[in-house]
C-alpha cells in the first residue's frame, strides 16, 4: 500500500488536508497511514483526480489514425505527462479502411494495454459530419450517417466506441443517434450546420453532446440560434471546450461557462500528434499542418486541432476565464467521468475508486501522475 500523508487534496467534500491510503483502488481518506509506503510531496502541492481527456487524437508524434498498439502507447505516455490518467482515442473522417484498422487498434490495445493513461475507448469524430463544417476533416471521406455502416466500426473496436461526433441535420443522422442511445454510446452534435430545430430533433432522438463548442459548427445568430446557441442555451447538451485561448476567445469561453450548468462544461485538448513536439511541420489525416507559436494549423490557415496540454486547459479555464478552481478541475475528471459512465470508478478521490491521481504544484506544472495507484509519470 501507498499513501500520501497530510496532503492538500480535492476530494468530494472539497480540498482537504488528509491522508489518502491506496493500492490499485483508494483504500481509506482520513484514516491512519500506518503500514503504508508514504509517498513524498513537495510543499504547495495538491492532489487532484486524474484528467480525463475525451477528444485527443495524437500526441508525442503518433496519432490513432496510425492504427497501431505502439501509436496508442506513445499516445498514453505522453499525456500522462499532463496528469491525464484516462483518453478517448480519437479518429477523423478518413477511408473505411484507415477507420476500421484504427478501431482495431484500439481494440487489441485495451485488451494488451501498457503504462501510462487508460485508453477508455474511442471517440468516432466523423465521417457522419456535414461537408460545410468539416474544418479540418477531409472531405473526399466526409460520408451520409449509416446505422448499418456504424455496426462495422462498433464490430472492428470491439465495442469500445464511446462517443460519435456526427451531424444531427444530415439525412439518416436521427436513426443513428436513437440506435447510439440503445447502445449506451454519447452522440455528439458536431461539425454541423444544424439549426436550432436539427439539434432538438437530435435531442429528442438521444444527443446528449456537443463536440468542441463553437467550431466547427453552425454559430449564434439573432435569427437562428444554431448549433452554438444550442450549446448555450440547452441544459441537456454538455459542451465540450479546447480552452487554450486560440480555438475560443477569452468572452465566449466566459459565456459558456456562465450559460453552462456546472456540471455540463467538459475540457478537452483535441489534440494531434504534434503535440509535445514544440513548432515544427506535421500531419493530420494525411494533411500537412504547420504548428507555430502553440497553434497548429492547415496551409490556409485552417485550425487543426491542437497542442494543448490538459493541466493548462484547467489553467487557462481558472486564471483566464475566471471559472473557479474546483468547478475547472471538475471539467476535466468528474464531468467528462459522468458523461462516459464512468463516474463510479474514476473522476473523483472517493473510497473504492481507482487511484488514479494527478498530482500539481502552484504554477499547474505536473509532478507526478499515478494510474491504477502506480506512478506513470514524475517529473
């Protein structure tokens, strides 16, 4: 057994000094430490949940397109580094072929997983999107939403799909979205031109998501409140956000989260394989993206995912946006946790769940990051 003693710890009364007492799972919190390997911590640090990263497609130069078990792991080795303990391996509008072996990927590798963050399952980003908002998706592979084209990619991930970003205004989209709700799977309203209406239709079918707020999507306007207005107003749709201060503006990230029930705001980096790599050439979908000053982008100009790390997305979310500490770490373990089903083992520090912890000091640099109460990550 391990145990941190008398650490500043976020648990779900808030943050705490105590002791927490873990194995694979969290032992005891406030109990005594004896018997236990106490495990140091400098001055100022605090224990926080893991990160939970439910749209990343790439990091440390691999990418899950690659469609291999070693992209996965570089994958889940570099984020670890971010106090990330559990991802969603994302793909993107690409061949059959290229979809199907990424899935398969993903497949073998949660049954021959390997240190560092838990692949917790795929997000399907496309190719179910609208041709007008695909940003940085290819569109030669953008295609109809097909319930009987769905059942592949389910069989080849070997059920592990968790969410599927799709367009709710496409014909056939409902149909897959009813079928994605009886399968316990998040439908994602996404790279869409849908209306205010669309997104209803959507809801009423069992879209309970909205993928990377406000890009990619039809915008607010006073006249038709599209997929943005959707986002804001409706409580049912929780909203994902790439808060690094280039994909959304300071203003509008503090309109959505002062819009958003608490519960309902989910960080994300969507990240691509760039990431880590500092500014440089790189690839997205077989595309060539140029990373230069933290934004990664298309040839004209086109935002392609980003470099985001997910200690700085909560960063940003508290010391730019002014959402405060406890609700933005939330945003980043126990929202995206209750949106995957999830919440009962992991996303907050409770007696029973996975110790799975990131550990931070002031500045929200990463000391130490522990998955399944082993250290994958020290800095």
């Amino acid at each position: 057994m391990k145990a941190f003693e008398n650490a500043l710890v976020y648990t779900e009364e808030g943050l705490k000094r105590t002791n927490v007492v873990f194995q694979e799972k969290i032992v005891s919190i406030g109990g005594s430490v004896e018997g236990a390997e106490v495990v140091s911590l400098p001055e100022g640090a605090v224990v926080l949940p893991g990160f939970l990263d439910e749209h990343i497609h790439g990091a440390g130069g691999a990418d899950a397109m690659d469609g291999t078990h070693a992209a996965i792991a570089t994958i889940a080795k570099t984020v670890a580094a971010e106090g990330t303990t559990g991802f969603c391996a994302t793909t993107m509008t690409q061949s059959p072929a290229n979809i199907t072996r990424a899935l398969e990927a993903a497949a073998e590798y949660r049954v021959h997983p390997e240190a560092g963050a838990r692949l917790l399952g795929v997000h399907l980003e496309g190719p179910f999107i609208a041709a007008k908002h695909k940003g940085a998706q290819p569109l030669e592979y953008v295609a109809k939403p097909e319930v009987s084209v769905f059942k592949q990619y389910e069989k080849a991930s070997g059920n592990t799909i968790r969410i599927v970003t799709l367009a709710p205004e496409e014909e056939g989209a409902e149909e897959l979205i009813a079928y994605l709700r009886s399968r316990g799977i998040l439908a994602s309203v996404g790279h869409s031109g849908a209306k205010f209406q669309d997104v209803e239709r959507a809801m009423a079918a069992g879209a309970t998501h909205v993928t990377h707020t406000y890009n990619a999507q039809s915008p607010l306007h006073h006249r038709e409140a599209g997929v943005v207005g959707s986002a804001l107003l409706q409580d049912g749709l929780s909203a994902e956000l790439i808060c690094d201060c280039i994909h959304v503006s300071v203003p509008a990230m503090q309109l959505l989260a002062k819009c958003k029930p608490a519960e309902k705001l989910i960080l994300i980096t969507d990240a691509i394989r760039a990431k880590g790599l500092g500014d440089g050439v790189s690839e997205l979908g077989g595309q060539t993206v140029y990373v230069k000053n933290g934004e990664a982008r298309l040839e004209d100009g086109t935002l392609a995912g980003s470099v985001l790390r997910m200690n700085r997305a909560v960063q940003n979310l508290v010391e730019k946006v002014g959402v405060p500490f406890e609700r933005a770490v939330d945003a980043a373990t126990k929202n995206p946790a209750r949106d995957l089903g999830i919440l009962h083992e992991a996303g907050t520090i409770a007696v029973g769940k996975r110790a799975d912890f990131a550990i931070l000091n002031a500045r929200y640099d990463v000391l130490s990051t522990f998955v399944g109460g082993e250290a994958v990550f020290t800095a």
